[in-house]
C-alpha cells in the first residue's frame, strides 16, 4: 500500500494473534511512512516529530489526539519541549497491524498540511 492508500483508509477493531502482521507486510508498509521505525521488538512502530517550542509541540499533540479518537486507534505519546514522540501498537493483536500504519500515515499527513 502507498502512503495515500493507507491515509485514506479508516481503523477497523481487530482482535487476535490472526490480525498481527509478519515481517515481510511490516518492512512493506514501513517503507511507504518515511521517518517511522519498528520498536519493542517488532511489536511497536514509532516517530519522533520536531518543532521549535512546546506550543507547537502540543498543538500537534493535540491534533494527533483527534485523529486518534476519529480511527478508536490511541498512541503512546511523549510530549516535550520541541518534540512529540509517538508510538503505535495493537495491544488486542500481541503486535503490529494495519491499522498502526493507517494511523502512522494520517500523523504524517499533520505536517504536509
């Protein structure tokens, strides 16, 4: 799937080991989110954001917390001065699923708009 694809789609509840991705589908989308890596052994996807001050920091936060509210599909933020750390799991499936690269890819999109 391209960056787009994955953008456009929308989070569905998934539960069980059966909906976790293997290596092969996580290295393929990974390549389409630029900046995004595996953490936690596999299990974990994350990206460290930049900015310049901690208003900016937070507004993205904050914008990323409504994206994660519209996809029912909540990250692990760490929010500082000048950065946002974010990192996404699928507890429900024991790793990595689709819809940590949907929601990669709409954080992405925060900052091309």
């Amino acid at each position: 799937m391209t960056a787009d694809e994955l953008r456009q789609a929308n989070c569905q509840p998934l539960k069980g080991a059966e909906n976790r991705l293997g290596t092969d589908e996580i290295a393929g989308l990974l390549s389409a989110l630029p900046g995004w890596s595996t953490h936690d052994d596999g299990r974990a996807i994350g990206r460290e954001f930049r900015f310049d001050d901690f208003s900016s920091a937070l507004a993205f936060a904050n914008a990323l917390g409504w994206i994660a509210e519209q996809q029912n599909h909540h990250p692990d933020l760490e929010l500082g001065w000048g950065y946002c750390r974010v990192r996404f799991s699928t507890h429900d499936v024991g790793g990595l699923s689709r819809n940590d690269f949907i929601c990669a890819a709409k954080v992405n999109a925060l900052l091309a708009s």
